[in-house]
C-alpha cells in the first residue's frame, strides 16, 4: 500500500486470523486459548468488516504425536503423520461507539480444517486424518474506554471446538480479561492485561482425579511495541505467567514464557512478520500412572516460530505465505526423554501453506 501509518490502524475484533493457532487438545500436549487482543480503542462512526480466508497447506504432524507414542506402530517410533489440508476462515467484527471516549463491539472467528490423506498402513475408511477434521467458533464481546491517556479493554470471549471422531479434539471455553496500553512516546507503546479462561474439555480418561483436563487457566502479561517510521515498522515484545489449575493433577501447571516479533511493510504492497516464543511448564509432581501414555514428565519446554509473507493485490483480495513450528521437549532434555520415559511428551509440529484474503465488508 502507500506509506502506510500502522501505528494509526485499529482492529476493534479480535487479532484477524487467530484461530489459525493449532489447537491445545492434542496428544498430551494441553494448552487454553488466549484472550483476544483487539487493538486500540476507537471512537467514532459505527464500523462494521468482514474477512473470508481460504487456505491450502501441510501438516507435519496431524496427531502432534510425540516423537515416543502408541499412535503408530511398531512401539516406540514415530512414523509420518502428515497430511495435505484445506481451511476456511471467517473473521469479522462491529463496533459501535458510546460516546468520544467508550465504544462497545462484537467479533466472531470461526474456521472449517479438513485433512486430505489416509494414515499410512491404514486400510481404507478405518484409520484416516479426516478424523481430526475440526471446527472452531470464537465470538467475543468488548467494550472500551480510554481513560486520562491508558486504552483500556474488557472483554468476554467463548471457544468451541470440535472434531469428526477424535474426542480430544472437544472444546467449550469461557474466557474474560482485560487489556490495557498506553503510549509513552510517539515510538513506544506499553501495555499489560489478564485472562481468567474456564475450560471444559470433551475427552475423558480412566481415572479423573488424575486426568481430569477440565481447567481454570488464569494468565498475566506484559509488553511494550517499538514504531518504526510511524509504524511502518512494529517490534514487539511480549512476557507472560500463567496457572493451569486442572481438576485432574497431570494437567496442572505453572508456566512463563516470552514472545519477539516484528511486522511491517517491506516494500508497497508486500508486508512481513515473524515471531518466535519460548514457554516453560512446570507440572509439579510430574506425569503420573495411570494412563495411556507412560508417566515422566515433571516440566516441559514449548518453542514456537512463525513467518508470514503478504501481497496486497488491491483493496478486497490479498495473497500470502506462512510457515508456523512448535517444538514440545521434557524435562529440559530436548530430542530423548528421561526415565521413566518423558520422551512420550516430546514431539514437533510444523504447518505451512498459501492463503487468499477476500475483504467482504
């Protein structure tokens, strides 16, 4: 685009495209969703917008199976558990102002995934990735104020996720937070906020006093954006804590973590951003019998980093790339467990593709 004042633009629904996150219901490696981030307040005429996401991709590892697992066979590998997908993604938002200083609104999300191949070995129809097909619902209510210089949010958000035929794909969450920023500079913005996320999940286990992954997941954080030539540019940096309070004590955790990013315009039309993230669990007593797996884990590190590369073709339609890893290891031992066997929470993910951006609205 022309020079392009980012610092200025305002996303009052949530983060566009967050539901592209891989959901946390996997293969023992549990997770919640963030609260939404929204943007700066805005005050001013009613806005109403609409985006449509249509995506084709790869998944590396469908099952985020560990690098031990008794998803495939025989025991102790893990062998291919890739596939081919198609996504569709919807994102809009409304917001109505209150007055030159209040406005409320209202953002949904939702995305359709659906997976291409057939497990390897599998006969036809009986062991196949459609399975992990999966469906997922954010709408989210906020309201804003700005108070004596400090943006300030409230916000109430509700996930559903649900797959075909995979119960830990299985999701109803409840979150409520706040966020707040405030501009000390025209380079500098720093901000803060916290979630509280009541989490019920479909799939149940033998033993739920220990395996019970129903939560209340409460998390904290900091940060501070740098604007570049009046946000041409934005490098971002991003601390949090949170608490895990399962029902069942091999889900519950302590945990804190880091996020670097920058975005911005590289030349007119072509825009980039990457960003990577380090968290670190601890699960107290660690992972205990019995359950399908085998017990071990008592921590565990989680690194991520994402790119992505757009071209805007003009004000409806643009095209972009993206490529997006997480790595899970235990007990701080990254590539081999530890006895009795952590190497059952040890595992990657990587998901890369193309996408075209409609603008309905």
């Amino acid at each position: 685009c022309e020079a392009l004042d980012m610092k200025k633009l305002t996303v009052p629904g949530i983060l566009s495209l967050t539901v592209l996150s891989a959901s946390g219901a996997f293969a023992g490696f549990e997770g919640a969703p963030k609260g939404p981030f929204t943007g700066n307040p805005v005050f001013g005429p009613d806005t109403l917008s609409a985006l449509l996401r249509v995506e084709y991709g790869v998944d590396t590892n469908v099952q985020l199976a560990p690098d031990k697992t008794f998803f495939q066979n025989p025991p102790g590998t893990r062998q291919d558990t890739e596939s081919d997908f198609a996504r569709l993604i919807f994102d809009g938002h409304y917001l109505h102002s209150l007055s030159a200083t209040r406005s409320v609104g209202l953002a949904l999300t939702g995305s359709a995934q659906f997976y291409l191949d057939t497990i390897p070995g599998s006969p036809p129809g009986i062991g196949t990735y459609h399975d992990y097909n999966t469906f997922i619902l954010n709408p989210t209510l906020f309201y804003n104020v700005a108070l004596e210089g400090v943006d300030v949010q409230a916000y109430y958000q509700f996930r559903w996720e649900q797959g075909i035929d995979v119960a830990a794909i299985g999701l109803e969450g409840h979150t409520v937070g706040f966020a707040l920023s405030h501009d000390v500079s025209p380079e500098w913005r720093i901000r803060g906020g916290a979630s509280a996320s009541f989490n019920d999940y479909n799939v149940e286990f033998p033993n739920m006093v220990l395996n019970d992954r129903d939560a209340t997941h409460v998390r904290m954080e900091a940060g501070a954006d740098y604007f570049i030539q009046g946000g041409r540019a934005i490098v971002s940096a991003t601390a949090h804590y949170a608490i895990n309070d399962s029902e069942g004590l091999n889900w519950a955790y302590d945990a804190w973590g880091v996020e670097l990013g920058v975005k911005g315009a590289i030349v007119p039309r072509v825009f980039g951003s990457v960003k990577t993230g380090y968290q670190h669990r601890d699960y107290g007593a660690g992972f205990q019998s019995p359950f399908v797996t085998a017990p071990g884990r008592t921590e565990q590190d989680i690194v991520t980093a994402e790119a992505r590369l757009s071209y805007q073709i003009d004000r409806r339609f643009s095209v972009d790339a993206f490529v997006q890893h997480a790595d899970y290891s235990a007990n701080d031992n990254p590539g081999g467990g530890v006895p009795p066997d952590s190497a059952f929470f040890e595992g990657d993910k990587t998901v890369f593709g193309v996408g075209v951006n409609v603008k309905l609205y």
